[in-house]
C-alpha cells in the first residue's frame, strides 16, 4: 500500500518496484491512496495502471494525511498482511518474499519489517542522509543504524508487514496526528501484548530531503507531532525522542542561570564543548569517506537536527493539538465515505 502526496519524482519507480516483486502477482495486491496532489501524481499513476491493467486500485483521501490514507487503504486492503511502503523510498525485487519469509518464520510479532539505507542526491543530500544513518543523529534506531546481519525484537519497524487482525484488535490510525502517527499506533500494539520484529534479510531504501529547509521542516515537524503523540497514548515516547527536547530546554535554563551563577556558566561552556567534540567525532565519518569540505556542513546538520526537533518538542506544549482531549479519531468513525478513482 502506497499514501503519497506530490510523489512526482519517485512514485513511478517505485510502482515498477512493486508490481516487479519476485512473488507471486496472484498473492499481493496494490492499493496507491493519492492525498489531493497537485503535481503529476495521480497522472503518473494512472499511466501505469494502463500499462498494468487490474493491478493498482487509486483510491483518494480528501483529508491529505497520512493517517487517513493509512485507514482507507486498511478498510479496502484483503490480504493477511498490510505492508505500507513510503512514497519517498524504493524497494529491492525480493522486498515482498523476504518480508513473507521472516513473517511466516516469526509468526508471534505482529509486525515484521526491516532495515532502511538512507540516501540523498546533491551536496546537502548525502550530507543528511549520512546524519540520518548515524546513531549521533537517530539514537538506537536500529532500522536505520544496524550495518551487520541481525535479527530480533524491537520497538519499532519501517514499512512493516502488519497482521491484518491487528487493525481489529487495537484500531486503526489516530487521524489527530497529522505526523508520527505510527508512533501512537505501535505504542497501543505494545501495550496490548503485540511485538515487532526487525531482520536485516528485509531492506529498503529512504530518500532523504536534498535540502536544508526541507531537512529543518521535518526535523521541527518530527519533534513536534513526536510529542503530540505522546499525549494520546502511554509509552509511545522512547529515550531517543526526549534527548533534543531535553537538550534545549537545559541549553535554555543554564543560559538564563549563567547570568546569575558563575559556577553554572562554567558548566555551560563544559557542556557546548562536550557538544562540541561529540559533532567533530560524528562528523569524522563522512570526512574520511568524501573529503573535508563535508567536515562543518556534517556539524551544522547534526546540530539542526538535533535543535529543530528539539524546538519543534517545546512548540507543541503551545500547539492546540498537544491540549486537545478524546480518544483517538479515524475516518471511518467519522462515517466517512471513501471516493475511489
């Protein structure tokens, strides 16, 4: 299952990935849940389902997010496994057998998926795609860190292979979050006795955004609805997404405390050089790998990083979304119809 929006630049590669899987045709179907483009999108999609008669269903979400793409495509999806593949990734030709392999292997995780390779195109791009492929950047996220051959249970995985009955048992996507609405959904899967199970057999391609605007948009927008989902569910925040927050709400209280301590403004500088060293050791990586001219531009995209999504955290404590009460909402209990292309 597909949910884009103004994918113009990967969806057709993308589509070719998954209707040229090495499984077999008969036993997958393909759902794309187009969110109102308004680029050649739908056009492009619509090309390809002439040139693949009967095999992609164009369904349209006219509320644009993710979350209600995810739930139309659930409600219309047959199969025993709904699998949603990001529009900005690409997938191997064994994308399918492999998941369906681990999925039968490990028939207790509710979820099966696997890693991610993240790659950029220009400059900036393998700046941050190197960023978001380093522990110093993403924590122990190990679908996006974990470089050796493993297997295991995690707390989370990409593009995973959910259990059909899942959906039933805990719901479907909190269409409240307009970002990280995954984050919510696995913390209600975790906390009702389900299990994702990551392999490195699984692998998939991410790509990131080209540029620092972008890459900033993101990153805030990340940490923001990171928090917001937070407040709809227990033990949906892991360690990883409260450190920037942590970072700038210290940064900002020992800025204020040096002015009135001297003794904290020295603890201050000790901790900006900590910082400091910690950026040049992160940043070596990509130094020796392309050149220096990579050296300060790696520094200045981990502290971005690091700093939007922590500023985006503090925003949402004043976003009405964060206050906002009820239990989670999905399309369908708006009773919402679904319009199909």
């Amino acid at each position: 299952m597909l949910v884009v929006r103004n994918e113009e630049n990967h969806i057709e590669n993308l589509l070719e990935a998954i209707l040229n899987q090495d499984f077999p045709q008969s036993k997958y179907e393909v759902i794309v849940v187009d969110g109102e483009s308004t680029d050649r999108t739908p056009e492009i999609v619509q090309q390809i389902q002439e040139r693949y008669p009967d095999r992609i269903r164009f369904l349209h979400n006219p509320r644009k997010t993710l979350a209600t793409g995810w739930n139309i495509g659930i409600q219309h999806a047959n199969g025993e496994y709904v699998i949603r593949v990001d529009g900005h990734s690409q997938i191997p030709q064994n994308f399918l057998s492999r998941t369906y392999e681990v999925a039968q292997r490990v028939p207790d995780a509710s979820c099966v998926g696997g890693v991610v390779e993240t790659i950029g195109t220009g400059f900036w791009g393998e700046v941050n795609a190197y960023v978001y492929s380093h522990p110093f950047g993403v924590g122990n996220s190990k679908f996006r860190t974990t470089k050796r051959e493993w297997e295991g249970f995690v707390d989370t995985v990409p593009y995973a292979a959910y259990k059909r009955q899942v959906f039933d048992e805990v719901g479907y996507f909190d269409e409240n979050l307009k970002r990280n609405e995954d984050l919510e959904m696995h913390a209600r899967i975790r906390n009702q006795g389900g299990s994702f199970f990551l392999s490195t057999r699984i692998r998939s391609t991410y790509y990131v955004r080209n540029t620092l605007p972008a890459f900033l948009k993101k990153s805030f927008g990340d940490g923001k609805w990171t928090m917001v989902a937070s407040k709809r569910g227990v033990g949906v925040l892991r360690w990883r997404h409260l450190i920037p927050f942590m970072v700038v709400l210290l940064s900002a209280l020992m800025t204020v405390g040096s002015f009135f301590s001297p003794l904290i403004g020295t603890m201050f500088l000790g901790l900006i050089g900590a910082y400091l060293l910690l950026l040049v050791c992160s940043s070596w990586g990509i130094t020796k790998q392309k050149g220096w001219k990579y050296f300060f531009p790696c520094m200045l995209s981990f502290f971005l990083l690091h700093f939007s999504r922590g500023f985006g955290s503090a925003a949402s404590f004043f976003s009405k979304h964060y206050w906002r009460e009820g239990a989670y909402e999905t399309y369908e209990n708006k009773n919402a119809t679904n319009i199909a292309r």
